[in-house]
C-alpha cells in the first residue's frame, strides 16, 4: 500500500524554495501507486495537487490537501523510420535530460525548449515554450487517469486545447487527470536553422555566431539556446524563482495604439498560431490582437533590480521574480500583487500570471 505522510515541508519540491507545508504528501513511481492513491477513501473530497518539480507553482500559503509528487519514469520509442522518430516519455522524467537525449540522437523538434525546468507531465500543462518553438510543435499524445474514477484516457493533440502557455489541463481539467506519459514527433532532418528568433536582450544568430560557422547544426542550436539561457536566468539550484512569474499579456489594436503614444518604441509581436486565452472577452472580440512583453513594461515602470525585504526582481529581468533566503509565500505574494496594481494602474492592462497560485 503507498505511504502517505503528514505536515511534510515542500521546500526542497518548488524552485521558489518557500517553506511551506502540505497536510498529505505522497510519491508515485508507478501506474499502480496512482490507482492506489485513487482507491483511497478518505481522499475522495480532499484538494489533490500533482506535483512535478515545482518550477510553476507559487504557493501564498500551505496546502491543505493532499500533495502527489510525480516519479514515473522510462522513455521508449513507438515508431521509427528514416524521416521521424515518434517517442514516449512518462511524465516524472526531466525536461532538459528529456532534451539533452534527443538532441544527442539527432532527433530535431524540442531543441529551443532546451534548459527549461521540471518535469515531462507538466510540459503540455502549459504548452511550455521559448524561442519560437512550443510543445504543441512536435506533441502527438498523451495519456491520463482520471483522478475521481481511476479510468486512464488517450488525449489526441486536439483535446489537449493547447494554446499560448496554457491547455485544457490548465483550465477545465485542472487537477483532475494525472498526466502518466507524453508522445512526442522528432524529425531525423535538420534543414537550415531558423536562427531569426529575437528580442529586445537577445539574438540566437548572434549567440550562434559568437562559437560556431554557419551552416549550425543542431547541437549549436542546443548549445546556444543553453548559453543564451545561463547568461538570462538565475541558476535554480541557487536563487529561488519562478522564471516569468507573469504571462506576456495579449491587446487590441487600440490598446496598441495608445500605448504607442506614450511608449513610441514598445516591442509588440504577432499573435501568430497562438490564441487568447479569452478570446471572449468583449474587448477582444474581432480585434485584430497583438502580444506585448509585460518584461519590457514592467521594466519602463521601474520594477527591473528592486528590492522589498527579502523579494526582488532579477537585475536584468524585472518579469523574474526572486525569492531571498527567508522569503515567506505572503511577502512572495504580496510583493507581485504589487507589481499587478502598479501595472494596471499604469497601463490600464491586466498582467495575469504565468505560474499557478496555490
Ligand atoms: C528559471 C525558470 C525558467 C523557466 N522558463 C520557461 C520557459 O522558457 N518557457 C516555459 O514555458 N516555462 C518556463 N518555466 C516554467 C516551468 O519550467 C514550466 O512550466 C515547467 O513545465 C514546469 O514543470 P514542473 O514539473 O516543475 O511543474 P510543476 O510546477 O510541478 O507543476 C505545474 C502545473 O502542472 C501540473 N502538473 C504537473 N505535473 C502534472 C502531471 N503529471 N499531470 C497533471 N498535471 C501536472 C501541476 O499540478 C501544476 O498545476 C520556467 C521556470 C523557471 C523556474
């Protein structure tokens, strides 16, 4: 029978590194450990939160619930033939070992989304993304339990409702499937690098240049996508943050427009494949949308190197928001509540979060 333990710490489980507690905690190293937490009585009306290497959740306070801490692993491959490798994955594993594997094997699809933290169940969560490049590219598949009933379910790339940074398992679904493994498309071609990826702080082509000759392989690709990323982000395993704590917003036309007026030089990027999380919004609708960089404004507000007590944002980078040793989740919370009230006031815009609230 899978233990379960109580009032366990979650420090060393969320990159944040806030002490907070949970009331249950248990690990699942197999299909069978998830169906036994599944048959558990007691449970049925008890908060459920699947964790996986805590990269995305910001906790205001301890969890009164029940804590599953995702151990699946093993990788095989499905299908194989001289133009495609179709792979899958459990959901426990690593994300940048998952990446680090197919690059190694010269399988091309997942490279930009190299060095991004935790684990493989929680990368179609929020249709994770960098670089011009989203799961959602190379996603085939994935396959679930149903939390409440123990029935495991196939979910097609269409059910999942991927959208920009977000997908049928962040809303509608949200805590009731435990997602077990993911199939993912890797093509066996690496034509020319699309290398034109850039912003305000940084270019890939230039990155590129800066070791390598043209035509780049994909191992540069990899490699600089990785330096670009060591250069931007605090090391986890030292600082304690979230990465973009807030999603780059979305606006009309109009929005644009008087927000140009004040900002003549504000970077503003097609909405491309991506699509509005709330396309219904009245102020949406029909409108031609643009995506904003909250960064960039957040920045032009003054929150970029500022510190209250122990929170404060990144140097370079006022969207990361750090959290210093002794760091409660309240000052945490209160501190990018601040930084929501200040940027609605000041760009009559709301900023919503990229991370889940606990
Ligand atoms: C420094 C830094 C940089 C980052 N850069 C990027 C970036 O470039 N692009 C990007 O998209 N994200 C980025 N992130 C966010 C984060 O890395 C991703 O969201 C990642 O997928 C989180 O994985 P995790 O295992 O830690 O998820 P967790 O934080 O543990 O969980 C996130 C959510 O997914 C749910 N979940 C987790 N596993 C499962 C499962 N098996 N089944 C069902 N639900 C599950 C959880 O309940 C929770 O709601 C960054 C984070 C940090 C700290």
């Amino acid at each position: 029978m899978i233990a379960i333990k109580e009032n366990i710490s979650l420090q060393k489980d969320n990159t944040l590194h806030l002490d907070v507690k949970t009331r249950f905690f248990t690990e699942v190293h197999s299909l069978n450990d998830i169906v036994d937490v599944t048959n558990i009585s007691r449970f049925k009306n008890t908060p459920i939160l699947i964790l996986g290497g805590g990269a995305n959740i910001l906790f205001t306070k301890n969890y009164d619930g029940l804590v599953i801490k995702n151990s699946l692993k093993g990788k095989k491959i499905i299908k194989e033939n001289n133009n495609y490798v179709i792979i899958e994955i459990r959901s426990g594993e690593d994300w940048p070992e998952l990446v680090a594997y197919t690059v190694e094997n010269n399988w091309v699809g997942i490279e930009n989304l190299a060095y991004i933290p935790g684990t493989v169940g929680a990368s179609p969560v929020q249709n994770i993304g960098a670089y011009g490049q989203s799961l959602e590219d190379t996603f085939v598949s994935l396959e679930a339990i149903e939390l409440s009933s123990g029935k495991i379910k196939v979910f097609a790339k269409e059910d999942c409702e991927f959208k920009y940074r977000d997908s049928i398992f962040k809303s509608e679904l949200k805590d009731k499937y435990f997602i077990i493994s993911i199939r993912l498309k890797l093509s066996k071609h690496f034509k020319s690098v699309d290398s034109s990826y850039h912003s305000r702080y940084e270019s890939l082509e230039e990155e590129l240049k800066s070791f390598a000759k043209p035509p780049f392989t994909l191992k540069n690709v990899y490699e600089a996508i990785i330096r670009i990323r060591q250069k931007k982000l605090p090391d986890i395993n030292k600082v304690g943050t979230i990465g973009s704590t807030f999603a780059n917003p979305f606006i009309n036309k109009k929005q644009l427009l008087e927000l140009q007026k004040k900002f003549p030089d504000i970077q503003f990027y097609p909405v491309d494949k991506m699509k509005y999380p709330s396309i219904n919004n009245p102020n949406l609708q029909g409108a031609d949308i643009v995506k904003i960089p909250a960064g960039w404004l957040l920045e032009e507000a003054g929150w970029k190197n500022k510190r209250i007590g122990n929170i404060g944002t990144h140097p370079d980078h006022a969207l990361c928001v750090i959290a210093y040793k002794g760091a409660t989740p309240e000052e945490f919370y209160s501190f990018t509540e601040n930084m929501r009230r200040d940027f609605k006031e000041k760009y009559k815009i709301d900023l919503e979060y990229e991370v889940n609230i606990i």
